[in-house]
C-alpha cells in the first residue's frame, strides 16, 4: 500500500486507527495551504469536523 498521507500535492485528509485500543491519529493538508496533525480520538474528531466546516468540502461550497 503507498503512503496516505496528504502532501501540497496530493490535498486530503487522512484517519488511523490500527486497534481498538490504540489513539487515533490524523493528519489534513488544503490546498489553500493550510496543515494540522492530532493524535487521540478526540483531536482527530476535532481535526475531521474541522476540515469538513473550514477546508476540503467547505472550499467546495463556496464555489457554488
């Protein structure tokens, strides 16, 4: 499997858990520049909430 992991190039935003009982960890780059990592469940909530209100599909919309 190649690395998921979002780059300048590449925009996304990317989840791991690999167990149950393990943090999840995550990672977002926009293609408007900006960048955030979390680790644990409730930062990388955070983080995906975040992405979806400010960046990803929210630059979508407003194109609309």
């Amino acid at each position: 499997m190649s690395d998921l992991s979002p780059t300048p190039d590449r925009p996304g935003l990317h989840v791991a858990k690999p167990s149950p009982n393990s943090p999840a960890t995550g990672s977002a780059v926009c293609h408007c520049g900006a960048r955030a990592t979390a680790t644990g469940d409730d930062q990388v909530k955070a983080l995906v909430d975040g992405w979806n209100t400010h960046h990803g599909p929210a630059h979508n919309q407003e194109a609309k």
